[in-house]
C-alpha cells in the first residue's frame, strides 16, 4: 500500500530540495529562497500531519532501509535507514511545524528589513531542517550521529550569519566547538557501540535484533554477540551511555557544556528560535528518549542524567534574573528548562519530558519570535531596559508573548504548567525513594520560583510601564508575516498542555493523559510499558504509588512557588518606572535592600543572596568553565611554541637529532626485546 | 677465512666514521663524502656475507649501490653549486633561512 | 593477468609492468621533445605529453586493480604487481597528473621545463616501481630512483634560497637517511643470506641463531629509519618544512603527497612480508612504529598550530597525517590487521588529493605574489571564491570533517585502534584531529571573513592551475561518499596484501 508512510523520506527531502534552490538560484527570486523554504517546509508539515494519523491509524512502527553504507560482515555494517513510530512521528510534527512557522516570520524578521545574504540564510535554514528531520527519522545510532553532526553545522552557519560583525563569529565558533567537544565523546560512543552490539539499530527489523534490546538480554541472562571488553556489562553499558550522553550536553546545553547558547543568541532571532529553542537544542534530548530502552538499563546514568538536569535547571534560572537583554533572558530560560527535560527522563518520566519537550518548543519559539518582533519594533535593540510600556503599541506581540510567558512560568492552565508539573511530580515520586532524586528534585523546584520571577520580569520591563527611551514610544511597527506565527504559536501555547493533563484526570477520574497512551502503542520495545518494565525490572528503580494526594499536593506546590515568583517581579517591575520604584522600595525597607538599588543588577533579593548566587554562578561559568577551554588552547600553543623550536635551522642540528633518534630507537627496542 | 663479525666490526666502523664525519664537519663536500662512507660500509657487509653466504646477490647489489651512489654525488654536486650561488658559500650551516 | 592495451601492444610476460613502462617511456618523450624544440614554446606540448602518459598510466593501473585483482611476480620474484601496488600506482599517478596540470602555468615563465617535468615523471617511475619491489634491491633502487629527482626538484628555482637550502638539506638528511636504510638491509642480508623478501619471511620463519637477534634488530630499526625518512616520521622528519617550503608548491604537494605514499607503500611491503610479527619475536617492531604515530602526529600538529607562514603550517600538517597513516603499522596487534591497513591505504589515497590540492592552492596564491603569512590571505575569498572554497574543502578534510574523504578515512583508522584495543593511538588520533580543526580554521577564517589586504588586487586566473585545485576539490569532496559507500578496507588490504 502506498500510504502516507512510504512518503515519509519526502519529510525530509523537501527541505533538501528548497536547500538546493535557496542556495543556486535563491539570488534570481523574488523573496530570496523564503518562498521555496515556505512551500517545502509546508508541504512537509502537511506530510507530517498526514504521517502522525497513519502511525495513530496502524499504530506499529514503520522501518525502512534505505542504503547500506559499509557491510563488513565482521564485526558490523553502516545503514541508513528510516524509524516512524509514535516518538518521531511526534518531533517530525513539532519540527515541521515550528520551521514553517519561522520561515514565514523570517519574511518579516529578514526580507522587510532589507537584509544581505538571503540565499546564504535561507539555503542554511533549509539545509537546518533537512539535517533536522533526518536526525529525527533515523533507524540507527550512527545515522543519528551523522545528523547531529550536520545540524552542528548548520547552527554554526546560522550563527554566524551576520560575519562581517565581530560576535557573531566568534559566537558560532565557540558554539561549534563546545557541541564538537561533547561530540567527540559521542562519537566513541557509537564506534563503542557498534563494537559492543555489531549493531546501533533502534530497532530491530528482519531478524537483528536492536542494541537496547541486545544489552537488555546480557543483563538478563544470556551475553550471546555481546563483546564488552571484558567490562562487567551493567558497567561497561554505562560507560557507553555517559559517553553518548556527551554528545547530549553538548548539543542540549546541559553544564558544564552550555556556555555556547547565550553566545549563539548573536544569530538572527528566527535562528534562535528554530535552531537554539525548539528544534537543534532538543536533539539531545530527543536521543536520549530515542534510545531510552539503553538509558533504562543503566540507573547510575539515569541518576545522572537526572542530576545534572536539575543542577541545569536552577543554575541556568539563577543566571536568567540578572541579564539585561530579552534574548539573554530567554537563551538562560531555555538551558533551564532543556534541563526539566534531562530531569524528568533521568527520573523515569519518559512520557514526562517528551510533554515538557513538545510544549517547550510551542512556548519556546513564540517567545523567540516574540522577541524578534520586539526586536525588530526597537530598531534591533535589545536592551529591556530601554523598552518599556510597549504593550499598547504591539497587542498583537504583547499578548501572545504573555501566553508564552504564562507558559513558561507554569501557571494553570497555560501549556507549561501540566508539562513541567508532571516532570517535577515524576522526579518527587522517584526522589521519596532515591536521596539523589530527591535533590535533583528540589533544585526543579527552586528553579520554579525563579523561573516565574525572571519571565515576568522580562515581560514587565518589555511591556509595561511607561516608555524609557524615544524608540520605545514609537516603535516601528511590522506586518503580518510576523504576526500571523506569533498568533498560531500564542493559541498553541495555551491548549498544548491539553493532551496530557495528569492532575485534572486524578482528579476528576476522567482520562485525560493522551499523550500517555500515545505512547502505550509502538512497537513492542519502544512503548512506555517496556520502559517501565526496563526500569523496574532490570535496574531496580522504583517509583512510590501514585496517589491523588501526591499529585495535587506537588502540582500546588509548584504552582505556587512560580506564582510567588510572578508576583516578585510584579511587585518589583510592574510600574511605570521600575528603577524610580525599586530605589524607593530600597528607601523605605533599607534593612533588607540596603540602599543598594541603583540599577537593575540588584535584584530584589539584597546584594547577600541573588545576585551574589547570581554572580557567582556567572564567574564560575566565565571563568572556569571558559576559562578551562581558553587554558587547554593556551597550553597547547605554548607547547607548540616548544616543539617548533626543534627545528633550529641547522642541517648539522638535524642529522645529530636523526642519529640521537635512531639510537634511542635502537636502545630501547634492543632492551625491549633483549638483544644484548 | 677471516670470521664474519669481523667484517661487521669494519664496517660498523667504517659507517661510524662517515657518521662522525656528517655530525662534526660544516663543508657540504665532506658531508656527501661522509654519506659515501657510510654507503660502502654497507657495500663491506653485502660483499662479506655475500661470501659467506656463498649467493651473489649481495655482491650485485652492492655494485648498483656503488652506481646510484655516483647518481646521488652527481645531484648533489649540482645542488651544492646553487648552494653556493646563492649564500657564497659551502658552509651548511649558514643556510638557515628557514627554520622553527 | 591480461589487459586489453598490453595484450594489444603485444607486451608478453611484462604486462603487469605496462604502468611503470608507460611512466618511464613519458619520461624518456618529454626529453626527447625537450630536445627537438629547446625553447620555451614548448612548456604546453611538455605538460600535455606528461600529463597523458601519467593518465594513460592511470587508466591501466585502474583496470587491472578493477580487472584482475591476482598478484603476478616478474623477474624471479624482484618485483611483484599487486592490489597493493596498482592501488600505490593509481595515487602516485593521479598526484602527477594534477601536479603536470598545475605545473604548466607555474613555470610557464622559467627556464628548463623540459628537465622538470621528465623529473617529475622519473620520480613518479620510482615511486610506482617502489610500490611494486618484492626484494631490498628493487626497492633501494626504486626509493633512490624517486629520491635524486625530488632533490632535484625542489632546487628547481635556482635562484630563491629558500629552494636551494630546502633542496640541500633534504639532499643532506636523504642522503644521511639512504646511508642507513641500506646499512639496515645489509645488516639483515648478513643474518639472513638472501634480499627478496618472501625468502627472508622464510628464512625467519625457520630460526635464526640467538645471538643473531641484535644484528637482525639492529637492521630492521635502521630500514625502519629510511622508511620514516621517506614518510616524513619523527625523528627522520627534519628535512620536511623546510623542503616543502622552499620547493615551489606544485613540488611540495607532489613530495608531500605521492612521496609521502611510497614510503609507506616501502613499509607495508617490507614489513607486512618479510617481517611478519610471528617470524621475529624479539624485535617488537609494532610497537616502534606505534611511537613513532604518536610523537609524529603530535609533533606535527602542535608545531603545525603556531607557524605563521600557511605553506609552511601544511609542511608540518603533513607531518601530522604522516602520523595517522603510521597507525596502520602501529595499530597491529592481529585483532583488526586488514582492517587498518586498509584504513592507512584510503588515508594516503584521501590525502593524495586534499594534500596535493591544499599545495596547488598555494602554488596558485605564489603566482598571484600574495605572500605567505596568514594575514597575507585576510579576504581572498572576495576575489578567488572558487579557489577559496577549493582550499576550504581540503582543509575541512585534512581535519577530519564530514566534508571530504578524510573523514572516512580517519573514522577508519579510529575503528581499527579501537577494535585492536590501541587506546592511546585513538586518544591521539582525536586528540590531534582536534586540535588540528584549530590550525585548518584560521586559514578558512583569514579567507571569508577577516576583511580583504588593501590595495592587492588579482589580475590573472591561471587556468590550468585553478583546473588542477577544482579537480582535487571534487575528488576529495567525491571520495566521501564514494569511500563510505562503496569501499570496505579491510577488503581492500585482503586483496592487496595478505
């Protein structure tokens, strides 16, 4: 049958296509490449519509191959091949769908603004989706890498948009080689991989079995085909899913790798909102719930997935409340939450984080594009604090981005709310059994209250009050093409969340949790029944019952923390005049605040505690973390000024260095090998 | 029949002299008159073992090592005459344009 | 082994020889041109003559690598036609191809064309005869034969320095480096009485006298020697930055590329035949080799990362993927042989293109007198886009990523550290590579998107020169599918070697 299945390479063909033509003829056409991008990112969403009912209909997965790239039978071949099943099925409907969407905003964002370079951007926005999807459909690990690879490069491209600028390349250089370092590590993983299993298939078709389901039989029984360097296996498969999980942080800017996504903010925002919100920075993520049948087998790996998402979480909203810029703000927010995500499936919540993921890349590109559309009404400045009031004159943006926000801070019954609830009630029901849990839940929690704080602040400062600069007053003002994105995405933002609202089923005893049969079909070792098995079985970790109580008793908890956030920064920020307010606020309560609010850096909670947390998580990631690389690329040069140095110029030098070598060589070689 | 470690006790020294002679001397003659050195030390072992292996391979290889060794003075000769074109001089040493 | 063209020309038992003959016969032609017409008129009848006889070379070799994949020894087993061999051929060919092809506008304006380009092919002979030895004799001879015309060559501009000390001090270390190769073979023919190479895998195989070992040990570090010589491998790499960068550039790419190749095709013959690791247990020559790839690579690049000079940066790059192809060697440990050999085989194959390229884009930055600094190529991309792309496509290959062969090639070698348990090999491999991404952007950066030198402008846009970078640039940018898709290396070494 040809169904809509058989179609599925068109997914990610199309794109290609428009890549080929953005990029060769883009020069010749009207609007630069937008409108092939346009046409095929569309025909692809529509494709990808037509491909999540037939996956609903059938309910199997759907694998094809396509091409054998080396067939060394010993020890293993390389495939290309195609995976549909409810997981990708999904992800191939966000990435569709948030691509269209920023191709038709980039019409706005770029061609009205009378950008250079058109067929360069839109040909990298192309080659970004194709790479993108490709990524998504992938039957195997090895396929997955090169993928990621190419959208590494993508971004890099992207990023690095505006050249002839000083950041901008030096941000897409540091992007490029903070994700390739994470990369490098990933890439033994899969070379470890398919020497431990023959295979990296995710499934297994036609007789092979695939390498989860492989490691699951050596660590239930029988170690058949399993070569694992005689490592005790549950040791030796970690070490393999740490390392892949390299790639993960990388790419997913979890710490300590996530220093490049504020930096990649130098790229236009449409960019920022495809590639570094919705999409590229989710392809971590994806790879881990991709190949979540190994992740499952490992609970030290889980334990630190979950803990470094955690750690993400707070650590990224901590840095968000001190930035000045809306991009700033949102590029910290986005490494914040990509961390829920990490959190939730290191505490088991499959079905929890691929929620949080789906929402986040509804909420996530629309404040982007929000953003941009702020951005670009302020003349492309960025600084919130010379904005102000813009509500009145940019409904349109004001209130899709309040949705987002609402969204994002986790208020009912906006989409971010059921999401991240669910992630935070997964890692609380596995943390009352696992101290390690326990903590990476309460830095999700905290990071809550942050969260609700630096959103609405951001949206105060931007939107409210009165206007701080001229610009502000007046803004420029931009057309459809970019508010017809901001509507689809602010509409999405509130009714997303309602496929999968967890506490209102407990509740009400209704079924309610779509998304979680969604993922009960698929299959027969891809579904969130094996996985539970998977955890429970075979690597012992077990949440407490749910219970009704519980889920209410959380959901309120977190509600709460991040309505107490919103309501600091309304207290703090929701004024004509937030300095004026703040110094007077400093004035009347000098103890706490201690006169010390002179501009916008000193947040509310006193020069003791935020902004000092703040500060300091800011130096360590400056100056540690960048400082390790610069060190590692300053030791290297001076080595090299050493070594450079041994060639002195002299041919006599030579031949004596020549004959110190071979002797040496000979020596060691006759003590080795006992001539004398 | 003189004992074969002999030969290799010649030779040995034979090359350890050409070798002493490439480290120690400046003069780009020396140093292809050193090389020659080292070249029939080898020529010694590949006629003595020829010997006493009793095949003539060795013997053989030895004159065309002899032949190239002619071929490799000849080239060098000419590189060492644009050598002195361009620094005035045979010195090896004072070629050091480029280094590091 | 039959082919069509030498069953044509009637060739009898020496058909498998028809790529060596075809190169020395092109040598002997463009002397004889040379001769009738001495004047410089003749620079594109010299450069077409060669470049047919390197292609018609090309072809056959192709074809009897495709067609009949079964050795032929000749000459009671001196020489020996193989995969191995035909496979050396086809890159010592394909290098002299594009090196003639570049050659024709770089030294349209010079003296002596006839003698330069019956240098290159006579090199190229020596090379292919190399790659074909199966005794110590043949492959002195041949390593000499491709030696003394390279010295040659890179004294070519008689009246730079840089070419004269360039071309001595590689004379000098050749030479030095030849001296003790052939006191390495004479030191094995005293242990084991014979030079072909299958006899001495015998005569091994059978025992030697104990107290022989030291002598035998002895030769085998110093033929070791003259093939790290001819590879450009710590510590015998001396003569290498400075040769590469005083030679004119079509030179440096033809040494550091095809020159490269003969060596190592010497050492897989050598050592792979006549020293199989069974045969001579006290003397661990894997392990010489597995030091030498990890001082050379790392020497390499970290020298590699702070010239200033970009010609001169490639001259120890190349050093550094003298390192990697040394994995192949050092790597051997039984689990993965064919494997690797296989990987170093493409690895050569690769770098005989984005090598030869990334040189020939120099040459080509020569004949425009731009300098050689970094600086001095700030913004060449505005007015070479073509070439700048070209160079860019090299680089990203020679760094290893997925732009070009070289990936394939380095993602080999990696999989067969890694499956022969060589850990420190496939940390340096990475490490290197990485490190090595580095050195290749701030060409690429300097190119598009520092801002333009003032005041230089480009007038002429040398096309055979520009033909020969684009050539490079498309094969190097093909051979990534191609290796990936259609190429299994171990099976590649399987037919060629073992």
């Amino acid at each position: 049958m040809a169904g809509p299945l058989e179609f599925a390479p068109a997914i990610a063909a199309l794109p290609f296509v428009s890549f080929v033509i953005a990029l060769f003829f883009g020069r010749y056409m009207p609007k630069k490449g937008a409108l092939a991008g346009i046409t095929a990112t569309g025909g692809s969403l529509l494709l990808a519509v037509w491909t999540y009912f037939a996956v609903m209909g059938n309910g199997e997965p759907h694998t094809e191959h396509l091409h054998t790239l080396v067939s060394v039978a010993e020890p293993f071949s390389l495939e290309l091949g195609i995976l549909i099943d409810q997981l990708s099925a999904l992800m191939l409907l966000i990435v569709t769908l948030i691509s269209f969407l920023v191709f038709v905003f980039s019409l706005g964002y770029m061609n009205d603004e009378g950008e250079t370079g058109l067929p360069r951007y839109y040909a990298g926005l192309s080659l970004f989706s194709f790479s993108m999807l490709s990524f998504v459909m992938a039957s195997n690990l090895f396929m997955a890498f090169m993928f990621f690879e190419l959208v590494g490069l993508c971004s890099y491209l992207l990023i690095g948009f505006w050249f002839r600028e000083d950041a901008p390349p030096s941000a897409a250089k540091k992007a490029f080689i903070v994700t390739r370092f994470g990369d490098y590590f990933f890439l033994i993983g899969v070379v470890g991989i398919l020497a431990t299993f023959g295979t990296s298939a995710f499934i297994g078709t036609g007789g092979t079995e695939s390498f989860p389901a492989l490691a699951e039989h050596a660590l239930t029984g029988s170690a058949d085909h399993v070569h694992t360097f005689g490592f005790d296996p549950q040791t030796w498969f970690t070490i393999l899913a740490l390392l892949v999980l390299g790639g993960v942080m990388g790419k997913s800017a979890q710490f300590p790798l996530h220093t490049w996504l504020p930096d990649a903010m130098e790229g236009p925002t449409p960019v920022s909102a495809l590639i570094h919100a919705a999409t590229m920075v989710a392809a971590g993520v994806y790879l881990v719930a991709r190949m979540y049948g190994f992740y499952a087998l490992s609970p030290t790996a889980l334990a630190i997935i979950a803990f470094v998402g955690g750690f993400t979480a707070l650590f990224a909203a901590t840095m968000g409340v001190v930035k000045r810029e809306i991009k700033q703000v949102l590029a910290y927010s986005t490494i914040s939450q990509y961390g829920y995500m990490m959190l939730a499936l290191g505490a088991g919540g499959y079905v929890a984080g691929v929620f949080h993921l789906t929402t986040h890349a509804v909420f996530k590109a629309l404040l982007f594009l929000g953003a941009g559309a702020v951005i670009v009404a302020m003349h492309h400045d960025e600084d919130m604090w010379k904005m102000g009031g813009l509500k009145n004159e940019l409904p349109v943006t004001y209130y899709t981005f309040l949705a987002g926000s609402l969204a994002l801070a986790g208020i009912i019954p906006f989409s971010g709310f059921w999401s991240k609830d669910e992630v935070l009630y997964e890692a609380l029901r596995l943390g009352l059994n696992d101290p390690v849990f326990m903590a990476a839940y309460a830095m999700g929690l905290i990071a809550v209250f942050f969260t609700g704080f630096y959103t609405f602040r951001m949206v105060f400062l931007t939107f409210h009050g009165e206007p701080r600069t001229n610009i502000a007053e007046s803004p420029h003002q931009y057309g459809w093409n970019m508010k017809a994105p901001l509507v689809v995405l602010g509409a999405l933002a509130v009714v997303v969340g309602l496929i999968n609202m967890a506490p209102l089923a407990k509740l009400t005893g209704m079924d309610l949790t779509y998304l979680h049969h969604w993922f009960e079909h698929g299959g027969e070792l891809l579904t969130v029944e094996h996985y539970h098995h998977l955890l429970t079985e075979v690597s012992g970790v077990h949440h407490v019952e749910s219970s009704t109580g519980l889920m209410l008793g959380s959901g309120a908890l977190s509600l709460g923390l991040a309505l107490a956030g919103v309501a600091v920064a309304h207290v703090l920020y929701n004024v004509p005049s937030p300095e004026e307010h703040t110094d007077k606020l400093g004035s009347i309560k000098t103890v706490l605040f201690n006169n010390y609010y002179q501009d916008e850096y000193q947040v509310w909670l006193a020069e003791g505690l935020t902004a000092n947390v703040a500060r300091a998580a800011n130096t360590f990631d400056q100056g540690v973390i960048d400082g390790a690389v610069n060190g590692v690329s300053s030791v290297s040069l001076f080595a090299g000024e050493r070594v450079r140095k041994v060639q002195t110029g002299v041919v006599t030098n030579y031949a004596a260095l020549l004959t110190a070598g071979l002797v040496v060589l000979l020596v060691a070689m006759g003590l080795l090998g006992g001539w004398f | 029949m003189i004992a074969a470690k002999y030969y290799l006790l010649l030779s040995a020294a034979v090359f350890c002299i050409g070798l002493f002679g490439i480290l120690t001397r400046r003069n780009a003659l020396i140093f292809l008159m050193s090389i020659e050195l080292m070249l029939n030390a080898a020529n010694i072992n590949l006629v003595a073992f020829s010997a006493q292996h009793g095949n003539l391979s060795g013997q053989v290889f030895s004159l065309f090592t002899m032949a190239l060794a002619a071929a490799e003075v000849a080239v060098g000769i000419g590189i060492i005459l644009v050598l002195y074109r361009n620094f005035d001089d045979v010195d090896v040493t004072t070629a050091t344009t480029m280094r590091w | 082994m039959t082919d069509p063209v030498s069953a044509a020309l009637g060739l009898g038992g020496y058909q498998p020889l028809v790529p060596a003959l075809l190169l020395g016969v092109t040598a002997l032609l463009v002397l004889l041109v040379d001769t009738i017409w001495p004047n410089e008129q003749s620079n594109t009848l010299l450069a077409t003559v060669t470049i047919a006889g390197s292609l018609a070379s090309l072809l056959v070799a192709g074809a009897q690598l495709f067609l009949s994949p079964e050795a032929a020894t000749l000459f009671d087993g001196q020489l020996i036609v193989d995969g191995m061999s035909l496979f050396f051929t086809v890159i010592f060919t394909s290098v002299t191809a594009l090196v003639a092809l570049a050659s024709h506008d770089y030294i349209a304006e010079r003296p002596n064309q006839g003698e330069y380009y019956a240098l290159v092919v006579l090199a190229a002979t020596g090379m292919t005869l190399l790659a074909s030895a199966n005794s110590l004799v043949t492959a002195f001879v041949s390593l000499e034969l491709a030696s003394l015309p390279s010295y040659a060559l890179v004294a070519y501009l008689k009246d730079n320095r840089g070419s004269a000390e360039g071309s001595l001090k590689y004379l000098l270390i050749g030479g030095l480096s030849s001296a003790v190769f052939l006191y390495g073979i004479s030191l094995v023919y005293a242990v084991t009485g014979t030079l072909k190479l299958t006899e001495i895998a015998t005569v091994l195989d059978a025992g030697i006298d104990g107290s022989l070992t030291g002598v035998l040990g002895i030769g085998i570090v110093m033929i070791l020697g003259g093939v790290a010589f001819k590879t450009a491998s710590v510590p015998f790499h001396f003569w290498a930055p400075e040769a590469y960068e005083g030679a004119p550039a079509p030179i440096a790419g033809f040494l550091s590329s095809a020159s490269k190749a003969a060596g190592f095709v010497l050492a897989f013959r050598v050592f792979l035949t006549a020293f199989p690791t069974s045969a001579v247990a006290g003397v661990d020559w894997v392990l010489a080799f597995e030091v030498l790839a990890l001082i050379t690579m790392t020497l390499g690049t970290f020298a590699a990362a702070t010239q200033e000079e970009v010609k001169r940066m490639l001259a120890y790059s190349s050093i550094a993927h003298a390192g990697y192809a040394l994995i192949a060697l050092g790597a051997l440990t039984g689990a993965a042989d064919r494997l690797l050999v296989g990987a170093g085989m493409l690895h050569l194959l690769v770098y005989g293109f984005m090598n030869t390229g990334a040189f020939l884009f120099i040459a080509l930055a020569e004949q425009w007198g731009i300098g050689r600094r970094f600086e001095d190529f700030n913004g060449l991309a505005k007015e070479a886009p073509v070439a700048c792309t070209a160079m860019s496509l090299f680089l990203v290959s020679l760094a290893g990523l997925p732009f070009g062969g070289g990936f394939v090639s380095k993602y080999f070698l990696l999989l067969g550290t890694v499956l022969s348990s060589s850990y420190l090999l496939a940390a340096a491999l990475i490490v290197n590579s990485a490190l090595s991404v580095y050195i290749y952007a701030r060409v690429i950066k300097a190119m598009w998107i520092e801002d333009p030198v003032p005041g230089r402008t480009i007038e002429e846009y040398p096309t055979g020169l520009y033909a020969a970078v684009v050539v490079a640039a498309v094969v190097t940018v093909l051979l990534l599918p191609g290796l990936a898709l259609f190429t299994d290396p171990a099976q590649l070494a399987s037919n060629a070697l073992f």
